[in-house]
C-alpha cells in the first residue's frame, strides 16, 4: 500500500474516531516515600541511630476525610505519569530530584469510590536534608511516620508440579503525636513452570484511605529485594558523603536483620568512592567519608 494513501486513511480514521466508545478511567500517581532520619535529641553519638521513615498525607476532604494517604494526585492532560509522579513530589515535599521508580499499576474494582481510577504507583528515596514538607490543598497536614513491618509465613505447600505459600504482613507506622497506622495483608503465591503469580488482601485495615496499605506493602518488598541483592539504589537514602558504618546501617534497616562487616564492605566496594573527608565526634576516632561511585 501507498505510504501517503495510508497515512491519509489514517488521518480520516482518527478524524472520525468516537473516543466515547471505550469508557476511559481517571489516572492517577501514587508514591511511597521513604527516607532515614535520626532521632530526634540522638546527638551526642558520632553514628546517630536512624529510623526508617514513610510520608504521608491526611485527607482534608472526602472521600475517606481525616484518613492517612499516600502523597499523590490525578495526571493533567499531557502530562505523563512519571511527570505527575515528579510534580506532586516535588509539590508535596520540595524534592525535584529524587529517586523515583514505578511499582506497578492499582487497578482493581472498587479501590475508589468516586470510580474508575486507576493509580501507578512509584516508590521514591529521599534525604532528609533535602526535603520541606507542604500539605496540598485537599489535605490537613503532612507527616512523617515510623515505618515498621512484620512478617509470618502461614503455610507452604510443594509437589512435583508446582509450589504455593502463604504470609501475611502487618504494617505498622506511628509519629511524634501517637497517631498509629495498621493494617494486616495476606500475600498468597503459587509457582509452576510457566509463571509465578502473587495476590494480596487486605485483611484489617486501620487508618489508611484507599488500598494505600497495599501500596506501602509492596512499594516495600520493591526496596528490600533491592537490598537482598546488594543494589546501590539504597544509597539514596545517605547523604552526598557517609561513613561505611552508616552504608550498612541502611541496608540493616532495611533488611531488619544484621549483616557480617566484611562480606558487606566487599560486596560494596565497586559502588564507594573513598574522600579525604572525615566524621569527628567527642570520644570517638575520625571516620573516613565516602561517596557514590557513579563510574561502577
């Protein structure tokens, strides 16, 4: 067929085109910060012990008014995703470069009421020294909590042909005003030697709007295979400059269990740069700084 004859039937196709015939959803961005702060009078020490922290957003209006959410919001007209994503981080939290990866897509019946709304949901790292938090304008205030999770495998179940486990996983996060968020989510996976699939249910849910508890759950499973596999991704969680001491602490942190020094300095040396730079504190030897290697 002619390359013009085909265009211009094209064009006549889309001029015709009666985008009323498939029902479009409403799209929106969802995003799962965490970043690692120090506690707060935690001065005296050289390596200040760091929690692991989620943000969040109390609705002002409804649907789920006084609820915790996500940050987030709709993606305008010509505006991808990932710009919405970026937009509402940078709107919610003064942050315009974060890390910041899709987790996957929230599509299922029912997860708002106001419709069909479809969210993409990201997970972003941010250093603390970076951000100044601002509510929008269908939120009261923004918050910082304690993020905590806990983890049981109920069952698991093989044979020849496949095999199958279940968990479930209680989400804990509380502030400085003892404003406790929980919810409890039961993970079923089956594996075979096609596919591996996994489903979720929120079993209790405590303060969270939405399905953003599930959200949280797996924006954060995201994170912890990411440090089971060594990756430099949690490195934004540091400062530009950090000890080795404190490279570790986060990936304890993450992993909620500890991690032999010498196999983790190893397993991290082709992503640390060494400094002439070091962390003094009264009582305390001088530390050396390191940073990223972005040439690994």
């Amino acid at each position: 067929m002619n390359s013009g004859s085909s265009k211009k039937e094209e064009k006549e196709f889309l001029k015709n085109y009666d985008r009323s015939a498939w029902p479009a959803p409403s799209l929106t961005a969802d995003i799962a910060v965490f970043s690692l702060m120090q506690e707060e009078g935690d001065t005296y020490r050289r390596d200040p012990e760091n929690k692991l922290k989620l943000l969040m957003i109390q609705r002002g209006g409804h649907p789920y008014k006084g609820l915790w959410a996500l940050p987030g919001g709709f993606c305008r007209e010509n505006e991808s995703i990932d710009e919405t994503a970026s937009r509402e981080l940078k709107e919610e939290t003064n942050v315009s470069e974060a890390y910041l990866e899709p987790v996957g897509m929230f599509s299922e019946r029912g997860r708002d009421p106001r419709g069909w709304i479809v969210s993409q949901a990201f997970l972003s790292l941010i250093d603390p020294a970076d951000y100044r938090l601002h509510a929008g304008s269908d939120a009261w205030k923004a918050a910082w909590f304690d993020f905590r999770i806990e983890e049981n495998e109920e069952s698991k179940k093989a044979d020849a042909q496949a095999a199958s486990s279940e968990r479930t996983y209680r989400i804990l996060l509380e502030n400085k005003e003892e404003c406790v968020l929980s919810a409890v989510i039961r993970e079923n996976c089956r594996c075979d030697a096609r596919k591996e699939t996994h489903s979720y249910q929120i079993l209790n849910n405590e303060g969270f709007a939405f399905d953003h508890a599930l959200i949280i759950l797996k924006a954060f499973l995201k994170l912890r295979r990411e440090a089971e596999l060594s990756s430099p991704v949690l490195f934004y969680l540091l400062p530009e400059h950090f000890t080795l001491n404190q490279l570790q602490k986060v990936y304890e942190i993450v992993l909620n269990r500890p991690l032999l020094t010498a196999n983790f300095r190893r397993k991290m040396q082709p992503f640390v740069r060494e400094t002439e730079k070091y962390i003094t504190g009264p009582g305390h030897r001088p530390a050396r700084l390191f940073c990223r290697d972005f040439e690994s």
